[in-house]
C-alpha cells in the first residue's frame, strides 16, 4: 500500500470515528449541553442538542424576565430547569416555599466579586452580620426616626424648589427616573456617610452613577455570559477604546474612596471610635452596598410608582385623598409627627407594595448551591447548581397571586378590616429578606410630598421598559410633564 494510501485511508478512518464521535454525542445530548446529565423529577427546559438552552438565553437576554415567565406559562411548573453550555446548571423556581427557603440558605459569589467586593449586598451568613456590624460603625444615623426623615425632607424640599417647580413654571420635560437617581443619591450619602454630593445640582450624567450604571450591567451579563472573562478580554482586544469593565470600576472606586476619606476625616474630628478601623476596601465595600440598596433600589421603585400613578388616575385620586386626609401642615413641619402619620397610611403602603409585587427592585436573583440539597417541593439541587429565583415573574404568576396577576391592584393588600396584609418573603421577595423599613419610609416621604404639590403626565410616545441589570431601571427613562396642583 502506497504512503498516499495509508495517509487517505487514515483520514478517511479518523473522520468516520469523528462523526461516529459526534453522531452519539448528539444522540445522548439530545437536549441539552455535552456533559449536563439528565434530571430526574423535574421540568427540563428542552434545549438543542450539545449547546442546550444557550440560543434561548442569548435571543433574550434584553428581556429575560419575561422569558422566565413565559417558562413558567410554557411548562405550567413553578420550578424549571435549564442546561446552558459553558453555565453551571440553572434552576429556576418561582414556588414561593423553595424562594424562603433560599433566603435563609446557601450564597452566590462570584460573578459579583468585582463591584460590590465582600459587602451586604454580595454576602450571606456570618459574613452578612459581619457587614451588618461593620456597616452600624460608619452609618451616622443615631436617632433613626427623626434624622432619617429630616434628611428626605430637606432633599425632596431642594428637589421641588429646584426642579418641579423650574419644570412647571418652562413647561420643559423632565426625566423622572434620571431625578429619582440623583435625590436618592443625594440623600442616602448624606444620611449614612454625612456627606453632601449634589448630585441634584449637577446638569446631565454624574459620572459615577453613569459607570455604577453600566457595571451593573456589565455584573448581571456575567450571570448569563459563558466564560464572561474571556469573552470580556476578547472584546478589550477587539474594542480597545470602548470603555471596558475595567474603566468604570475605577471611577465607581474612586467615587466610594471619596466619601470613605471625608468620613474618615469626620471620624478623625469628632467621633469616638470603638473598634480597629475599617480599611479601605472594607469601607468600599459598604459604600458601594449602601448605594445599591438606598439610591438605586428606592429610586427605580418610585419611578415605577408614578409610572402606574400616571397610567392609573384612579388609584392616584385615591392616593391624594388619603394624603390630603392625614398630612397637616403640621405634620410636614414635624419629622417624628410625619413618620408616625405616614406609618398609618395604608393605602400609600398598599400603592407601594404592590408595585414592588409587579416592579420589584431586583427583579432576579441567583444562588450557588454549596452542597447537594433537598427543596421544599422536592425538587433534589446538586452541588454547583445555579439557583435561579424571579421576584418579576413571580409577582405575576396566577398560581401565586390569583386571577389578576397582572393587573395593578393596591386593594390586594388591604384586609376586610382595613389593616395591611402581610405575605410570606418567599411569596414576596421583594426585599429578598432583608428589612424594608428603610426603603418604605424614604419612598413614602418622597410620594406623598411630591403627588401632594404637583400632578405629573407622562409624555406621548415614549417606550417605558425595563433595562437588564441587577436591579430594575428603565431602559430610556421616563419623560414627564409637570404642573401644580
């Protein structure tokens, strides 16, 4: 046999092995990624043979959490899985037994690593309490109820002054959701750090908030990229003047070292310290925390709040009533009067809940399975599952919320007594545990303030939807006329 022979006949023999090879992968990989093995005793999401569930995830990774729900709608099961190549194995469950039992148990890390370091917001267990702890040493709030409220109130007064009543008397258009950032902002850096920003005062972007923005962004990818490093490196080598991940964490740093040193020098002139002091990263950290959890969380629910307000007029009537009813003059003069007023305002708080049900702040979230594991509703999780758990798609599921799932109804959370309802936070994960004084009270300060003095419209033509991130922003904003009331 010639030597072309031999070399025909060994490339004819190793292509048939490699399509023999590749003809049984795809058999037994029928529907999902090369090497996931097969669930037993749970919904499978049917994917492509080899690569899974990838296809699906790219074609909607700008509206993911409706895909989720429309899973949920596909497969009539309230816990679903998904195998995705080059993704550790993704388990969906929206059944609200298995989400507090997630909330009380293993953590998800990595993908988070980056922005928020060791902090509240990226931590679970002993380390949670740690940051809680360490957090109390720079907060500067000492009387909870009337500092709190003070701070709000005399944001949300330069806010009026400044912009609403500037708005009403051009008659310009105004980004709503841009202006909750920046009071929100404003406020929460002043109440926990004692340090004033004005960011209210700033024309266009704050640089920070534009790159905290985008690295939110850029951390929520992460979750759904496979080998988001590399793809990230490659797109540095191929877009070298883009502003990369890299970038706008050094101005998300430098913006969170800043208000760390003037606390430092605040602490240095005139505080006791009663412990070692925190290092710099460790004060990073509870910034950049803080800052999710109080400027951006309670700025996007307010913009949905008036969003549903606006779309709405009859809850809003409803709303102004109650507020009219129960805000003297006095109480908008008196911070410990008005907390206590606004504590019994149920209807504000129905308003608010129920956006929260339909808008929730972190619309999805995701935990690593530290060991193999049991769920409620029996569905058996593997070491190095990702736990998926959809507080978007789960505020609209009829199975959970009756009926009217979808429909905005603030009388859902009002009893035949007139008291407030409370739902289980597997139910209503809407503060994924944690506790939701804080948020509730700033967001109802600034709602009864602002729909009391003036009546907002929201202008024709303009697409009011989510953007894609860690928490629930919207994607172009949302444009509003304003007038007095």
């Amino acid at each position: 046999m010639s030597s072309f022979t031999a070399s025909a006949f060994t490339t004819s023999t190793v292509g048939k092995v490699a399509f023999a090879t590749a003809t049984a992968l795809v058999a037994y990989y029928n529907d999902r990624a090369i090497f996931d093995e097969n669930r037993v005793g749970m919904v499978n999401y049917r994917g492509l043979p080899l690569v899974g569930n990838l296809p699906l995830l790219i074609q909607n990774k700008d509206k993911i959490y409706d895909m989720l729900l429309e899973t949920y709608h596909q497969h009539k099961a309230l816990t679903i899985t998904f195998s995705v190549l080059g993704i550790p194995r993704q388990i969906l469950t929206l059944d609200p037994r298995n989400v507090e039992y997630l909330l009380k148990g293993p953590d998800f890390h990595n993908a988070m690593n980056d922005l928020f370091g060791n902090g509240i917001f990226n931590a679970n267990g002993d380390e949670w309490k740690y940051q809680r702890k360490t957090a109390s040493h720079v907060f500067n709030v000492k009387n909870f109820r009337d500092q709190f409220t003070d701070v709000f109130i005399e944001e949300i007064h330069y806010m009026m002054n400044n912009i609403w009543d500037k708005a009403v008397e051009t008659q310009t258009a105004i980004d709503f959701h841009e202006i909750m950032f920046k009071f929100t902002l404003d406020s929460f850096i002043l109440l926990g750090f004692g340090v004033h920003l004005n960011a209210l005062g700033t024309k266009g972007k704050v640089p920070f908030a534009e790159s905290f923005d985008e690295a939110q962004r850029t951390t929520f990818q992460r979750f759904i990229t496979p080998l988001w490093s590399v793809t990230e490196f490659l797109g540095r080598i191929a877009q070298p003047f883009t502003t990369s991940m890299k970038d706008h964490l050094k101005v998300v740093d430098g913006f969170a070292r800043q208000v760390t040193e003037q606390r430092r020098e605040q602490l240095k002139n005139g505080e006791q310290r009663r412990r070692e002091p925190l290092s710099n990263d460790e004060l990073r950290d509870i910034v950049l925390n803080f800052v999710i959890a109080g400027r951006d969380t309670t700025a996007q629910a307010l913009s949905w709040t008036f969003y549903m307000l606006m779309s709405h007029p009859r809850v809003e009537v409803k709303l102004l009533e109650e507020i009219n009813a129960n805000i003297t003059e006095e109480a908008l003069t008196d911070s410990a009067l008005l907390y206590e007023t606004i504590k019994d305002m149920k209807y504000a708080h129905a308003i608010f809940y129920e956006v929260l049900r339909l808008y929730p702040s972190v619309p999805l979230n995701q935990k690593e399975a530290l060991k193999d594991d049991v769920f409620p509703d029996g569905s058996i999780i593997r070491k190095g599952d990702n736990i998926l758990w959809c507080p978007y798609a789960q505020g609209r599921v009829e199975d959970i919320w009756g009926a009217d799932a979808k429909q905005f109804k603030p009388e859902r959370w009002i009893n035949e007594n007139g008291d407030l309802k409370r739902e289980s936070q597997g139910k209503w994960p809407a503060f994924h545990g944690g506790r939701q004084h804080l948020a509730t009270l700033e967001a109802l300060v600034a709602i009864i303030f602002l729909v009391r003095k003036y009546k907002f419209t929201l202008v024709p033509g303009q697409d009011i939807t989510y953007q894609v991130s860690l928490t629930l922003p919207m994607r172009n904003g949302m444009k509003v006329m304003v007038e007095k009331r």
